[in-house]
C-alpha cells in the first residue's frame, strides 16, 4: 500500500506492507517525511510470532530518522507474553532508545507486566 498524508507543515509519503500466516505476522513501510526545509526517511518494523508454549513473541522497531545514511533515532523492543491462568497472563519487555542527538542520552528499559481480566 503507497500512502501520503499532509497537514500546512508536513508530508509524509510512505510503502507500507502487511504480511500474516498461522502463527506469523509482519508490517513495516518506509516513509520519506518533509517538514518545511527538514526531509528525512523513516523505517518500521513488527514481527510477531505465536507458539503453543509462549503466547507470542514480538519484535518492533522504529527508525523515525534517518538522514545521510545515519539513524539520528532508533527504538527496539523485544516482548513476549505468557499466559499463567485463563485470565492472567505476564509480559517481559526489553526496549532500547538510541539518540544520536548530544543532550538526548540512550536508554534501555527492562520491564514486567502482569494483566488479570476479571
């Protein structure tokens, strides 16, 4: 799918795909954003993939800036979910944040989610 959106300030064109089989999905477009005089490409990425142990396993990841052949912002996380019980499930998450900008600092997340439906 080819898409463009734009707004008084902003365009963004992008190829956007959307891949499914049993127990595998996948998305990802590249996008070319204009900002006045600010043009920059972009790139996502998410797999997920569902097993009978592990209730999925997810990859997802967001270059949103791209310029000159160098990723100015890069976010990647890791996820996988477990059920315990019918209604309770745990998650584990592992995220990193990659700036190159000098008064951003990268940062790595590690974090843990317990979800009861009642």
């Amino acid at each position: 799918m080819i898409s463009g959106k734009a707004d008084s300030n902003r365009r963004c064109y992008r190829i956007e795909a959307k891949i499914g089989f049993n127990s595998l999905s996948s998305r990802s477009y590249f996008a070319y954003n204009i900002k006045e005089n600010d043009k920059y490409l972009s790139w996502f990425a998410s797999i997920k993939y569902y097993t009978a142990n592990l209730e999925n396993i997810e990859v997802w990841s967001n270059m949103e800036r791209i310029e000159n052949g160098i990723i100015e912002y890069w976010y990647l996380y890791v996820k996988t979910t477990q059920t315990i019980l019918n209604s309770i499930s745990l998650s584990f998450k592992l995220g990193n944040a990659h700036r190159r900008n000098a008064g951003l600092k990268n940062q790595t997340v590690m974090s843990v989610e317990l979800i009861a439906a009642i």
